[in-house]
C-alpha cells in the first residue's frame, strides 16, 4: 500500500542522525515538519536537530520511564486525527530503544504506523566491520549485572554468526576483558565507535589485540560503541549447541574423558571431537 507523507491519523517512525546530521533523509525533513506533534526521547537533545533544520514542531517528550503512560495518551490525539512522528536521540526509534509500547499499542488500535529508513548504528557500524554479514544477531545492550553479561557472551562459543551488542563507554574494558576469558584470547573481534562523527573508529582484530588497544589510551574508552564478534571457529560449528551446553555442564562435575563421552553417547556424536572441544573450552 502506498502512502502520502502526511495522513491523518499516522504514526511515523522516523530515523534520525547517529551523529552526522547531513545523514537525515530528505522525507524524514518533511515529515518532522508536517506532523502535529513529535514524541521524542530527549526533548532538548532532538530540539537541536530541529533548530538546525529550522523545524518548529512541538516536541513531547517519551522515553522508557513514562512511555507506558504516555503511548495511551498519544494514541489519543492519533484517533482524533493528529499526525505523529516518533523520534529517538539517535538512529532508528525501538532499535533499543523506546517506543515499543507505542507501536504496539497503535497496532493493537488499528492505527496506521509508516516506518521511515535510515540511521541504525548496528548496520552502519555492521557493514564495514569486515565480519560475515550473511546472518547475524542483533543482541543490543549486554546486561548490566556482571554473572548475566558473562554468560550471555559465554553462549557465543557455538555461534554460527556475527553477533552485534551496544555496550557502554564506562563497562566496555570490562566486557572485553570477559570476552577474552569466556570465548578466548583468539576470537574475531570489531569495535566501532563514535560512528559517523569526526573520530569514527573501528579497531579489529583478536580480542585480545582490541582489548589492549582499549586500555593503551584513556581516550579510546570514550564514546558511543558497537561491538562485534565472528562466529564460532568453523571446527565447533558441526557439534549442536545443545551438546556444548550439556558438555559444558558435565565437565564441571566430570572428568573431561567421562563428560566427553557421556555427551557422545547422548547426541550420538564423536568422542573425539567433543573431547578435543572440552580442552578448547577449558583453555
């Protein structure tokens, strides 16, 4: 189905710059300029982009501690016919972002909801990593709280494909240093930051290489990060992840020869291999 820019009654979901602002698309301009109200993350954050593209738009402000709240009262003003536009600080909105609750909501309510492409970090810093981008997995923030990060990044020792996280300036040494220890120092890694700013950076290598230059300079732990990790060595892409779960699991109670062919036995498998996979696990 076709749409006009400006229906009555819409919900536009607009991209916005990751932080060069000329990456702003010409019909994400125009709509930003004709909708009734603009529900975004950060008012004063978005009202610069405004300013800068002279856009007087009423801003209203709807970001996770009052999203919930407020997506009803939008929904609202949508069935009296406003226009809407949602906006995040930065890049594609519910791409970790807010506005799920919304979305949802004007689906639910059979409100229309036109989607404008453009800026994801994920895929701008994804596209020139230099990783296999044939499938991938978009994770977003690892978890905050040491145990639950540690093994999230613990279930990529059978990835089968690029993973993608978000990761904060302030905990970004720490997961690196994590990564090193659960997946090993050898492991294919990419680290973009400040992405489409004067200091855009990628630094790739083995996780250990880019951990070292993370901690070589204060100033390279400052920014906004996209972090990368290759799949699997192609060697454990053969052994199902749940037989390295199960062998995981039986070697911290088993002798590595008894928990190697135990699992062997369970998954039909070679003992060989599962146990050549123990000592990679346990080095």
């Amino acid at each position: 189905m076709q749409h006009s820019d400006t229906q009555k009654g819409c919900l536009y979901i607009v991209a916005t710059p990751i932080g060069n602002l000329q990456d702003i698309s010409q019909r994400a301009l125009h709509v930003l300029a004709e909708v009734d109200l603009i529900a975004a993350e950060d008012t004063r954050h978005s009202q610069k982009l405004l300013s800068h593209y002279q856009i007087n738009t009423r801003l209203y402000a709807l970001h996770d501690h009052n999203e919930k709240q407020r997506a009803e009262q939008l929904l609202s003003r949508l069935e009296q016919g406003m226009n809407l536009a949602l906006i995040s600080d930065a890049g594609t909105p519910l791409i970790s972002d807010p506005g799920y609750a919304l979305v949802n909501l004007c689906r639910n309510a059979g409100i229309q909801v036109v989607p404008l492409p453009g800026p994801c970090a994920a895929i701008t810093a994804l596209c020139a990593a230099g990783l296999p981008t044939d499938k991938f997995t978009f994770a977003g923030f690892l978890p905050v709280k040491q145990v639950a990060r540690r093994e999230a990044l613990a279930c990529l020792k059978s990835a089968e494909m690029t993973t993608v996280f978000y990761e904060a300036p302030r905990r970004v040494e720490e997961t690196l240093a994590m990564l090193v220890e659960e997946l090993g120092e050898s492991t294919a890694v990419v680290l973009a930051k400040e992405l489409t700013k004067t200091f855009e950076t990628f630094c790739s290598g083995t996780a250990t290489q880019v951990l070292d230059w993370l901690r070589e300079d204060a100033v390279h732990q400052k920014g906004e990060f996209v972090l990368m990790v290759g799949p699997a060595e192609q060697s454990n892409l053969d052994i199902p992840p749940e037989a390295v779960s199960l062998l995981t699991l039986l070697m911290q109670e088993l002798p590595l020869k008894k928990a190697a062919a135990l699992t062997a036995k369970h998954y039909q498998l070679k003992k060989n291999e599962l146990y050549q996979l123990g000592l990679e696990l346990s080095s």
